[in-house]
C-alpha cells in the first residue's frame, strides 16, 4: 500500500516533470508578452514530430533526434514569433487568445494534413527499465526528471546572472520603463518566445518515449494541461510554476489509481477552478515574477 | 435616375445569381450506370488509420470487380464519407452521402457508437446500411426482426468474442482472476458487459476494472494497481494503437510475462509485437480474421494487397474488402440494382468468404466464425476458429 | 463602431435630408426573407442540410455575440452550454419522451439556469483568468459527459433522438425530412434573432455596450455592471443550449464531443468574422463560416486551417470582421440620389 | 433640513496593508456650495474620492449624504440614486458612442425601475427613452456641442469630452458632483467655459460641487471654501485667501 503510494508519486514527479518544462516557457511568456499562449502545446507536439520524423525517415540515433525536434521547434517559433508574437506585445488580453488560438489552429491542422491525423510510433528513446530502491523506472523517465531539474536551474541562473535573463525580469516587470531605459522590448519578446517554444518541443522530445504514440491532436491536451499550471503557479512566476506542475502531476497519478483513469485528465481544471473561486490570482503571487 | 437604375437591377441581379448557383447544387440521381457505394469511416481525426485500411479495401475490392466488368455492367464506386469516428460526424457524413451523393448502399463504420447513431438515419432513407466492421451486439439486436430492416452485418459480435476469450483463457489457461482495462466507447463497454455475463459459467472473477479514452498515454497508475490487485490477466478490449504503449508499460511496471492481455486490440500485429515482445507474449485475442490465416482466399488477399500499397493489410482492409465482393453478389443475384431487392437477395445469400461461408439470420446478422490466437514465440499461432449462434434478447 | 449608433445617426440623417430616392433596404430585407422561405423549392436536401446548420450555430453565436460584441466579455463557454442544451433535450427525449417543444424550451431555461451559479464566480474574475474559467466549463462539461455513464452513455453518447413531433388537437405531424426541419429551424433563427434585436435596442442594450466600452465610467453613471454582466452571461448560454437542442434534434445523436473547443472556436469566429456587435454580421458570419465550408466539404483540417488564419487576419489586420462591410453594403442600398 | 451639510464624511480611514493612504479625514459639503480639495500629489486625494463614491471600501469612518449613511454602498448603488455622481481624471466618455448616446445612458439608471424594467420593450419604456432623448439634447445645446453631436465622442478634443461628461452627469438632475481634476489636459482656452459650466449649474440647477483641481487660479475662482490633503490628513481648511497664506500648506507643496 504504502509503496504503491511513493510509486505513484514518483510517476507524478515524473509527468509533473514533463509539465514544468512546458509550462516554464508559457509562463516566461506570458510574463513578458502579457499573452496566454494557446498553442503552447503545439510546439511540443512539433518536437515530438521533428524527432520521429528524423528517426523514422532518416533513421537518426534518438540524441540526434533530440536536437532536430528542438531546432525544428525553435525554427518554427522563429517564424510565428516574427510573424504573431511579436506584434501582440500590449495588444488587449483578448487579442493574445485570440491570436495564438489562430497559430494552434494552423499548426495543428497542417501536421496532421501533411502527416495524417492517426497515431505513430515513436521508436527511439531509452525505454529500458531499471531499479532504483525498489521502483522500476524506464530509463527515459528518470532522464526526464534529471532535465527537468537542469531546466529550473538553468532558468534560475539565466534570469538572475545572464544579461538577457535580466532584461526578460524587467520587461515582465514593467514595459514602460523598458522602453525608456533603452531595452528592446520586441527582441525580448521573440526570443523569450523561442526560448519557451523550444523548451516546449524539448519536453516533447523527450516525452515521446515513453508515450510510444505521435499523432497531430497530442498538443491540445498539452496545452490544457498547462493552462491551469500557469495560472495556479502565478502568471509569470517560475519557481511557482515548477511547484504547480509538481503539484498537478503527482494528483493527476493520484486520481488515477484511487479514482479512475478517465477522471485523470480533468484535474488541473477542476483544480484550477475551484483555486481560482478562493484566491482570483492564483497559489502563488503574480507579483514575484521570475 | 441611373444609380437608381442600377441598384434596383443589382437587387435582382443578385436574387437571380442566388437562385442560378444554388440551383444547381441540387443535382438529380445519376443514371449512368454505375452503382454508387458509400462508404462512411473515420478518415480523419485519431482512428484515421482503421478509416485508411477500410477504404483501401474497399477500394482494391471495387477495382478487382470493375476489372472483372462490374456487377451486371455496372462499374462500383466507392464515395468515402469522414465520420472522424465521432457519432455526430458519422450521422453527418451519413446524411451527405444520401442527400448530396445520392449513394444507392453504405458500408460503415468501424466504431460501434458512431453505426448505432447512424441506423435510424439509413433506415429513415430506405438505403442499405451494410456494417462490415462493428462488433457491438446491439446493432443487429435492433436489426432485421428487431426493427431496422435496412441494417445488414457481416462481422461478429463482441458477445461472441467475450465468450471465446474467456472460454479460452478459463479452460485452456486455468484463469479465474481478471483486471480489465479496455477502451471507453460503445465497443469496449460493450465486450466487458458480455464478458460479465459469462464470469460465472467460469466461475471467475473482475478485480479491478478501468476504462481509457481514445489517445490516452500513461497507463502506468493503472498497471501498478492492477499489479498489485493479484489479477492473473488483463481484459483489454481497445484499439490498436494503444497496445503498444500498454505493452511498454507492462514491461516496465514488472508485468510483461506475468500477466498477459487476452480480448481483442491487434496483439497479433507485426508492429504490435516488436513494441513490446515481452509484454504480448503469450496474449490471446479473438479476432474476425487475420494476415496470418490460413486459407487460399485470405493469402491470395494479403498477397495482393501488399503488391498494391505496400504494406501488410489489417482486419478492416480485410472486412471491407470482403464486404463489397459480398454486396457485389447480392446485386448480381438481384439482378437489379434496385434497393429493396438487393436487400432480400442479402437475405438469403450464401456468400463464400475467405473464413468460410456467410449467411444471415433473422436479425440480418451474418453467422462468421471468431479465429482465436495466441501469441507465442513473438507469432501468433492460430488455436481454432469458433462460432456460436447468438440468443437474441426477446 | 455599433448598430445603434450607426441606426441612430441614419435617422437623425432622414429627418435632416430631404428624401428623393427610395431606400432600398426595407425591400431589400423583405426580399432576402422571401428568398429564405422559398429556398427548398430550387435548393437541394445537401445546401439545406449545409443552411440548416448555420442557422443552428447562429443560436450560440447570437448568444456569444451579446456576451462579446455587446458587452465585452470574450469567453469559451459557449460550447460548454450547447452541450448542456444537447443532452437537456436528448435526455429529456430519450427517457421521458416529451415532445420536442417541451424539450427545446426545457434545454434554453436549464443552460440559463446553470449559468447562474457558474456565472457568480467566473464573472469575478479578470480577462485572463476569465478566459481559462469559462475554457474550465467545456473541458469539465466533457468530463462529466464522458464520466457520468449511468446518466450520459459516456463516450457512447445518446442516439435515436426522436424527431421533433407536434400536436395541436387532432392534428399532429412530424418534423422529419430536410425541408421540414429547415422551415422549423428558420423560424426559430427568425425569432432569435428579433429577440436578440429587441434586447440590443431596449434601454439595457444600451447599457451592455456602456459597460463594453468603459465598466468603470458605466458604474459612475449608475449602471449595476456586475448584475447585466451575470443576466446577459445567462441569455447568452440559453441561446446556446437552444442551439444544442436543435442540434441534437436534427443529428438524432449527441455524444460527449459536442462538448469541445473546436465549437466555441467556431462561434467565435462567427461572431468576430461577422462583425461583432452587430446582428447582421452575426447572420452573415454563420452563413459564411459554417453553412458555406459544410457546403463545400472542406476537409476539417482545411477548414480549421483557414479558420486560424482568420483569427490571425481578424486580430491584426480587420479587427471589426466584415461589419464595415456590411454597413457599407447597406448604406448603399439606403443612398439618396 | 437646509441646515443640514448634503455630504457629511467623518474619521474616512482606508488603508492598503500597513501604508495609510487616507487616515481620518473629517469633511463636510454644504448645499450649494463648490468645495475645492487640493493637496501634493500622493496625498490621497484620489483615493479619499474613491472611498467616498464607493470605488472604494473604506476602512473606517462614515460617509453621510443628505443625512442618509452611504458608507460601504458601491460606486453604482450610490450613483442609480442620482444624488452624487463622479468624474474621473482619465477616462470621461463612452469613446466609441456619440454625443447624445452618452448623455441617454448616464441618464437611464435613473428613470427606469430595477434592472428588468430596462429590458422593456413596450410604449413605457420607449417614451421614457424619448424624454431622456430630449433632455440630452437639451443639455448639448447649453453645453454648446451641437454641432459634433454625431461624432463618436472619443474623436473629440479632451476638452470637449470633459464637457460630455459634465453634461453627463446632470442628466439625473444631481445634488452634488464630485470633480477629479475637471481642468487636467485641456485646452486653457476650454477652462473658461468649463468653469462656466460649473458655475451655471451651481446657480440655475443648485448642484453644489466637491473638486480636486491643482490649477490655483480655478480653485480661487470657483470655490468659497478649500480642504488642504497631505499624506492622507487634512491639513488646512479654510477660504483660498487664508489657504494660499497658510505656512504648512506651503512647506507641505515645496517639501512634496
């Protein structure tokens, strides 16, 4: 009993891990655009496509495949990033929803008119099981964990050391002012937005694994994962985030074997909404942003 | 004067344009000749892949009888119809295929949920729905005697395949403890149901019991509870495309090799297997028919079917193929291809299909046999065909 | 800009200029209305098919089009009350079996009603966090509708949903080919959209679009923003569970997928690509997006391809859809010599 | 009755968290009277505004108007009674609607009964509007837009939107009006007639006036009596000549 527990909380750290990835950038975002990204799963399902296509077509070693899901990502965000993202820094909340429900429409629909809308196999990855204290874990999922670490701490040192983290923490802190001292608001914007993009595909890379199954549809229900962590964890906070991915990902497997896997999915919004009906603004303040 | 003029003619202008362009888009029934066959699947959206298989076969079955020089002279074609697998689109593209493509038959669809929601619509229509792929009991209770007379199967129902399962699994491997876990729709509810009702001839039991949706990716809470649970099998009833994650899974919860999935989601399949050797050896399934089975009908298929596209056929291609030849004979037998003697030629047809020979039953149901395997060695081995005569409720 | 002010401005215009030529809308209007009742005479069962779904996606997007185009509120609900509306009527149908106007009435009041208590929390909330609450209602409203098995069928949905049946007196007939359900739906579009008309034009019309336009200056002048606010959020999902009603009724089926975001995506962009805040633009946006792309088969993806693109082209480009359009359109009709 | 302030505020306290933004503060209005409050900025003028027209909740203290205790009511239940209304620094009109559509909506809270009633549909409704209709054009005529009455009012100049608002809020027909900062960023050759504006209704239709103004020159002109804010207290009252002389008033302006 009680191992099945710690079992299963570890197989949320695990998903809560995957989640931390994703929802980092969509937060990073959101803190510097002032925009909720709606096609934020669709760039980790675009990772996870740049990967399968490399392995499937090309018959490129997983690691390699890591690196072109990313840059293919990065790629793409390159392009919506120049194209939308851009022009939505202090554009109307409304105008943000609406745009990047437009890039997840198109993003989505063209991977599965070019690739077919049914499930592929993902082949690569290292899917071997192995034992750590008692658990059996596949190798890919602790590789999971141990990147999802490198991230938040990579994250953290970015913003607080790097000149480009910094200039991100004052953009999400005040534009205005930006702007005035010099700092170029529309750059920081594209490459926080390719930077949380490419952590996207990233997360789907390396996901792909253990999920076996690649289909266009599988970002929508990244995104709808990711939403409620973002606004739970604080709009624009990081380390909140992190907690809130953690949070969602050990429930979710909770739920799952104590109360059914169909309820698993609906979690993070009932969460979020009954969050949302005690404290508007979320667990953790918006205030301390990065 | 002439601005006037002009806006009052533009007014017509545009009603008499209306009037032209819509007009036309009501087009009458073709009479030249060919024999217009509907076929509604899931095309797009997350079972595309069934809705691929089912059209090539049906496709590769019209071609064959065109080749031939058509049924009575008439060439077949075949009009898809995308149900994206989804019981509103179904009716949908049911609707389009009647009103707008004026199909004289339809062939559809793979989901049970999505044919039930599509009988009354044919029914309503007068036209000939012919499931080739729906193993939910229900349809042809509801069919033939039970109502809708329009209705046809040629596949075998799940309370069939519950039973051979089981009967399998209970005398063969001396299970009595099950885990279910199949997938959430009218066809995984359905066989679990049916499976239910024969648990006591075997004097077995359900430990745990779980229901996924379609595209579901973590099952690992489920197989570490069912692990646990002392279940010496699990019940999957699914889809095909999560039998290989289910397999990884196995594997890596501890459970690939010690509790084999017995039922039905293409355990048999190359693809299926090389996921997961481990976790699908020694897995039993019922299936309708399989690339591996043994008569010179289904090699000579498999054979062909491979030279045209590629790539090794599945049940569907199988099914729909089998299906539309089947079809293709009940009009040459009619004579006609007028509906309501295409429907009483089905009737009393006996079909030689590549497991054997088809007929129907009062509730248009046709009497196929379900060929049980069982994965041994990283192949299926075929244990038997069985069929069993089905007890209508009444 | 706003039909009030633009109808208020022609008929303060009328009275100042001296009027030589005709105005051409009203016949223009009545035409167009003539032209709908005599449609199946020259159309086919497909084209209707293809009418008869814009004119029930019109339902919600009227709805939608109070909440945003005249009171400011973008939200994703819209698909979570037509399910509610569906599965209102299909249970009702399908267990009790009462007729069809019992159950479409039943389905707007039940939607409006659940509205209320989700409306008090949601409507608390700011822009964002609005937008994710009311994108929480479908995604929940699909849960419970592929959860609550003993009451939903789950993933299996509700099939054979009787066709909608009247009786007055001795006389009874059933709604069931194309044409009958088309002549059925148009009168309820019809009077919708009059409904929708005489509540933006009464005096709390006018209220909605002040509270769009600036929620603070509407309070300082008296007006109870946050009571308009939680009854146009109750209109609005009662139009959108009259819609599922239908829907249900013409499909025969209602599975938990009519609980999905692709649906409230598409009444937005009803509403934004029509213009939002006018009427007419509402109308012509459903025709458009929804009744030409069924018409035209457009594969889905396509469809939601060149949907996203128009989100996109909406945001950044023509923010007020086709409304100037439209307006520009009439104002033709309407132009004195 | 007469004898009676028509806005009474004692001890008004709000704070946010530990930092006192306006810390009891005692003012009252007189009928017909146009009292000026003034103060550096960050002296809590703003916020002391908000909490008296139920913007804001105040922490503490009461809000009386016309006798009636009003303390803790919100910004749309004081202002459907028609009694006190409110300008706003910023924001003034309903941008995209014009001149007379903005008058008819200030006034319609104030002529329909209960939220319901304005859904009408039927004669009752539409003659009330009718009215309302002609009363604002009434007031556009005094307040000398006739002539842009169609414009969207947010393509006006600031100074003509300050009068659209002002010709706002007499459309209920008010006891008293609270100004924030009427003068802000218009056009100085405009402050003569928004001063005059001021001083017709205060004579012909006997609304008396609360006004934050920074402009020196208005506040002589207009008011009889002046509040001094500074860091949430009052310092001073008194009339603008005692107040101009005043030492702390003058430390409180330099040092701020």
């Amino acid at each position: 009993m009680f191992y099945t527990v710690i079992e299963q909380v570890v197989n949320g750290i695990v998903s809560g891990s995957v989640y931390a990835i994703v929802a980092v950038g969509m937060t990073m975002i959101f803190g510097v655009l002032r925009a909720i990204n709606f096609a934020h799963g669709e760039y980790y399902m675009l990772g996870t496509f740049g990967a399968w296509f490399a392995i499937d077509y090309f018959d490129l070693p997983y690691p390699v495949a890591i690196v072109i899901g990313v840059v293919a990502t990065a790629m793409i965000a390159v392009v919506v990033g120049n194209f939308v993202m851009q022009r939505i820094v202090g554009a109307p909340a409304e105008a943000g929803v609406l745009a990047t429900l437009g890039v997840a429409l198109i993003l989505q629909n063209t991977v599965i008119l070019v690739f077919g809308g049914s499930y592929k196999f993902f082949s690569g990855g290292y899917i071997e099981p192995v034992s750590i204290f008692g658990f059996t874990l596949a190798e890919q999922r602790i590789l999971i964990i141990i990147v999802g670490l490198i991230v938040f701490v990579g994250l953290e040192l970015m913003v607080t050391y790097s000149r480009m983290g910094k200039a991100m923490r004052a953009v999400s802190q005040n534009i205005e002012c930006c702007a005035v001292v010099g700092i170029d608001v529309s750059h920081i914007a594209l490459w926080t937005f390719i930077l949380g993009a490419g952590l996207a595909g990233l997360s789907g890379v390396l996901t792909a694994p253990v999920n076996v199954s690649v289909y266009g549809g599988m970002g929508e229900l990244i995104t709808f994962k990711t939403l409620p962590i973002i606004i739970m964890g604080g709009l624009g906070n990081v380390r909140g985030t992190f907690v809130a991915a953690m949070i969602l990902g050990i429930a979710e497997s909770l739920v799952a074997t104590y109360v059914g896997l169909q309820f698993r999915d609906t979690v993070g919004f009932a969460t979020l909404m009954l969050v949302l009906m005690w404290r508007p603004h979320g667990l953790f303040s918006a205030q301390a942003r990065f | 004067m002439t601005i006037e003029l002009s806006r009052r003619g533009f007014c017509i202008g545009t009603a008499l344009i209306g009037l032209q362009t819509m007009s036309s888009g009501a087009f009458a029934r073709s009479e030249d000749g060919t024999v217009k066959l509907g076929l509604v699947a899931p095309m797009s959206g997350p079972n595309a892949r069934y809705g691929a298989f089912s059209l090539r076969g049906a496709e590769m079955a019209a071609k064959e009888i065109n080749a031939g020089g058509g049924v009575g002279g008439r060439k077949i074609s075949v009009m898809p119809g995308d149900s994206q697998g989804t019981p509103v689109e179904g009716v949908s593209a049911t609707r389009r295929l009647i009103d707008q493509s004026q199909v004289d038959y339809i062939i559809g669809d793979v989901s049970s949920s999505v044919t039930l929601a599509m009988q009354p619509v044919a029914e309503d229509a007068g036209v000939l729905l012919l499931n080739a792929a729906s193993s939910n009991p229900k349809i042809t209770y509801k069919a033939g005697v039970g109502g809708f007379k329009w209705t046809y199967r040629n596949y075998p129902t799940d309370e069939n395949r519950a039973l051979i399962v089981l009967q399998y699994a209970a005398e063969k491997k001396g299970f009595t403890k099950y885990a279910v876990l199949s997938v959430d729709t009218d066809y995984g509810r359905a066989a679990i149901e049916f499976t239910k009702k024969y648990l006591p001839r075997f004097k077995s039991q359900i430990l745990t019991e779980d229901y996924y949706k379609e595209g579901e990716v973590d099952f690992r809470s489920v197989l570490a509870k069912i692990r646990d649970s002392g279940a010496q099998a699990i019940i999957m009833y699914g889809n095909a495309d999560s039998t290989p994650i289910v397999g990884r899974q196995m594997i890596e919860v501890g459970i690939a090799g010690k509790i084999p999935l017995i039922g039905n989601a293409e355990f048999n399949t190359a693809s299926s297997i090389k996921a997961a050797p481990k976790a699908l050896e020694g897995a039993i399934e019922a299936a309708a028919w399989l690339p591996a089975y043994d008569s010179p009908k289904s090699k000579a298929f498999v054979e062909k079917f491979i030279a045209e596209y590629g790539e090794a056929p599945n049940n569907h291609a199988y099914v729909h193929w089998e299906t539309v030849h089947l079809l293709a004979k009940a009009i040459e037998q009619a004579q006609s291809i007028d509906r309501e003697k295409v429907r009483a030629a089905l009737s009393t047809i006996h079909y030689e299909s590549a497991v054997g020979e088809v007929t129907f039953d009062d509730h248009n149901q046709a009497r196929l046999p379900m060929i049980l395997l069982e994965i041994e060695h990283g192949k299926p081995a075929i244990k038997g065909a069985y069929s069993a005569e089905i007890d209508y409720p009444k | 800009m706003t039909e009030i002010v633009r109808d208020q401005t022609m008929t303060q215009a009328e009275s100042a200029v001296a009027t030589t030529g005709r105005d051409l809308r009203i016949p223009f209007g009545l035409a167009l209305i003539g032209l709908a009742c005599v449609a199946p005479l020259f159309l086919g069962n497909y084209p209707l098919h293809a009418i008869i779904i814009a004119l029930i996606f019109l339902l919600p997007a009227h709805g939608l089009n109070l909440l945003l185009g005249y009171t400011g509120l973008l939200s994703l609900a819209q698909a979570a009350f037509f399910g509610i509306g569906a599965y209102t009527s299909a249970l009702l149908a399908v267990h009790f079996g009462t007729p069809f106007y019992l159950n479409f009435l039943a389905a707007g009041f039940v939607t409006g009603a659940i509205a209320l208590p989700l409306g008090i929390p949601a409507l608390r909330l700011r822009s964002t966090s609005f937008v994710m609450c009311t994108l929480g209602f479908v995604i929940i409203g699909q849960a419970i509708a592929k959860n609550w098995i003993s009451l939903t069928r789950g993933d299996m949905g509700l099939a054979a949903i009787p066709k909608p049946h009247f009786s007055l007196g001795p006389a009874s007939f059933t709604v069931s080919g194309t044409v009958g359900f088309y002549y059925l739906v148009l009168a309820i579009a019809a009077l919708a959209t009059l409904a929708v008309y005489l509540i933006v034009r009464s005096p709390a019309g006018r209220n909605m679009i002040a509270i769009r336009e600036n929620e603070t200056l509407a309070e300082s002048v008296g007006i109870p923003t946050w009571h308009y606010k939680l009854i146009v959020f109750m209109i609005s999902a009662a139009f959108a569970g009259l819609g599922g009603s239908l829907y249900a009724h013409y499909l025969t089926v209602v599975s938990p997928l009519t609980f999905q975001m692709y649906y409230s995506t598409t009444m937005l962009i009803i509403v934004l690509g029509g213009g939002a805040g006018t009427i007419s633009g509402v109308i012509f946006g459903s025709l458009l997006f929804v009744g030409l792309t069924e018409a035209l088969r457009v594969a889905p993806e396509l469809r939601m391809i060149a949907y996203g693109f128009f989100l996109l082209a909406l945001v950044f480009y023509f923010p007020n859809g086709f409304a100037p359009l439209i307006g520009r359109f009439w104002s033709f009709l309407e132009r004195r010599k | 009755m007469s004898g009676l302030p028509i806005l009474d505020i004692s001890g008004l306290c709000k704070s946010y968290g530990a930092v006192r933004a306006v810390d009891g503060v005692d003012l009252h209005v007189n009928r017909g009277e146009i009292c000026g409050l003034i103060g550096p900025n960050g002296s809590g003028k703003s916020t002391f505004f908000d909490c008296v027209t139920g913007l804001a909740r105040p922490s503490a203290g009461a809000v009386k108007l016309d006798g009636q205790d009003i303390t803790g009511w919100s910004l749309n239940d004081i202002a459907r009674e028609g009694r006190m209304l409110r300008s706003f620094q910023k924001t003034v009109v309903f941008s995209a609607l014009d001149i007379e559509e903005n008058l008819v909506i200030a006034g319609q809270m104030f002529t329909f009964p209960g939220i319901w009633s304005t859904f009408g549909i039927g004669t009752a409704a539409r003659n009330r509007v009718a009215a309302l209709r002609e009363r604002a054009r009434e007031l556009i005529k005094i307040a000398g837009l006739w002539d842009v009455r169609f414009q969207p009012a947010g393509k006006l100049s600031g100074g003509q939107q300050k009068l659209i608002q002002f010709a706002s809020m007499l459309m209920p027909e008010p006891k008293l009006i609270l100004l924030d900062e009427p003068m802000a960023g218009i056009n100085p050759k405009l402050i003569e007639r928004v001063v005059d504006s001021i001083r017709l209704a205060n004579t012909s239709f006997g609304v008396s006036f609360l006004i934050i103004e920074h402009n020196i020159d208005v506040v002589t002109s207009l008011c009889k009596r002046v509040v001094v804010l500074d860091q949430g207290r009052k310092l001073a009252e008194g009339t603008p000549d005692e107040i101009v002389q005043n030492q702390a008033v003058r430390e409180a302006y330099l040092g701020g």
